[in-house]
C-alpha cells in the first residue's frame, strides 16, 4: 500500500508539490488568476456574495467567478465571449473552482494576450483561432500519457497515473457536448473538471494543457491538497511551518457603462 507523503507534516504545512493536477485548487485570488489591466481598461464587479465579473472594453469578452461552497466542485470560473455586445455567447469556457489555481492563471493569460493581438491587428483569434487541436493534446505525448481514439468522434489522452485525463470531440457527427473536457482526480470521480465548447480557441486549452503538465512545482498548505490522491504526489520541498492567508482581491472600481 503506497502511503501519503504528507502524514508526518502539520495542516498548515506549506510544501511544494508535483504533479498539478494533484496538488487541489489553492488560494481563490482574484489577482492571481486574472492577469487583466482593471485601472487602465477592464472592469471588474464583485458582488458581497462573493461573486465577480470582468468585462473587457468591447463589451465581447468576459469571465466570472461564482462561489457555491455547499457544492461539489466549489463553485465555477467561466469565460464568455460574444461576437456583439450583450448577445449570447459564441464560445464559452467552464472551470470548476476546485481546479488548480495556476491552470486558470494560464489559460486566462492566454486569452488576455488573444484579446490584445486582436485589437492591435484585427484578426479576431477569439472567435476565429488558427491553432490546430494537436496544439492542444500534442505536447502530453512527451509526458507518457496514453491515447485511445474511438469511433464514436472522440478521443481520450489519460496520465501515465491514471489521475488526469483528456478527451477531445473531434468528430461532432456524432453526438454534442463540449469539444474539449479536462479532468484531475479519481475517474469516477474527479477533484475537478474543465470544459472547452467546440468554438473556444484551441489556443486556450493548449495554455491549459501546457500548463497541466508542466514540471515547475507548485505551493500549497497541506491541509489544502485532497486526500484520497496525495499517495500518488511528489513532495519538492517542504517549507518552515506557517499559516498562509490568501491576500484579498483587488477593490473594484465603480462599474461603468461604455
């Protein structure tokens, strides 16, 4: 029986720990998960709830926090972009909050980064990416993960430790859903789960995926880490026992109407 390699240490024990998408959510922080410019252009709106939005200039592109902490999976991280102000959403994006914290930084850094190579060149990659779907799963080849592709238009990438896993659409003949759903934790299941609709650029779940595998460790109490999988963790380093506290979000400016 393989034994978790946090037993000895205390609670608020900070440790980095491989690989991510073991290592449980981390601190919700507002500031680190969304890279964007609130005193320049972006607003942001927070509720006393907990719940908070951010809307880029356009009025096209936005991403929201909604805490549900009586539920599984903690609540949800969502993107949305919309091709006109205030219609539905063309593509949209769902992360539950259990997801790790570094993954969401990522992918919103990329779309930041989408959103501003459009308005400097007027390509529109939000709603029109170039990048091919093996961007998206190509690089887990390099880190062992097994492939299974299956007749119904779908296939499936899984961790060399059977925790983490990939399924792609590529084939929508064949019956809906998300074109992309990315998973950590137990099969049946899952410490937590993200969702690509079939439009979202593949840019975005390529930034996921990088950032799913990569090798850089990452901090967390022990408290914090699930565990029903921490069996299966690498411990880094282990830092001087402390109590971590998440630093609040940024005040919101006044919501303003453009």
């Amino acid at each position: 029986m393989l034994l978790d390699p946090l037993r000895n240490l205390a609670p608020a024990q900070g440790v980095k720990v491989l690989p991510r998408h073991l290592a449980g959510p981390g601190p919700v922080d507002l500031r680190t998960t969304w890279p964007f410019s609130f005193d320049d252009d972006w607003t942001l709106h927070r509720s006393e709830e907990g719940t908070a939005y951010a809307i880029s200039p356009c009025l096209r592109l936005w991403t929201r926090f909604i805490p549900e902490p009586e539920r599984w999976g903690k609540g949800t991280w969502t993107i949305g972009a919309s091709r006109v102000p205030f219609e539905p959403a063309a593509w949209q994006v769902a992360f539950e909050a259990t997801t790790p914290i570094e993954l969401l930084h990522d992918v919103h850094v990329s779309m930041f980064d989408l959103y501003r190579e459009d308005r400097r060149s007027n390509q529109d990659r939000l709603f029109g990416d170039a990048a091919e779907p093996h961007e998206g799963y190509g690089p887990v080849f390099a880190h062992g993960w097994n492939h299974v592709a299956r007749p119904e238009g779908i296939q499936d990438f899984r961790s060399p430790d059977g925790l983490a896993g990939i399924r792609h659409r590529y084939d929508t003949r064949y019956g809906d859903g998300p074109g992309w759903r990315i998973w950590g934790g137990s099969p049946a299941q899952p410490n937590w789960e993200a969702r690509f609709s079939l439009a979202a650029p593949t840019t975005l779940v390529a930034a996921f995926t990088a950032s799913l595998i990569s090798t850089e460790p990452v901090h967390r109490m022990v408290k914090d880490i699930p565990r029903h999988t921490r069996h299966h963790l690498h411990v880094a380093t282990a830092a001087a026992q402390q109590q971590s506290v998440a630093q609040p979000p940024p005040s919101p400016r006044p919501g303003r109407t453009r």
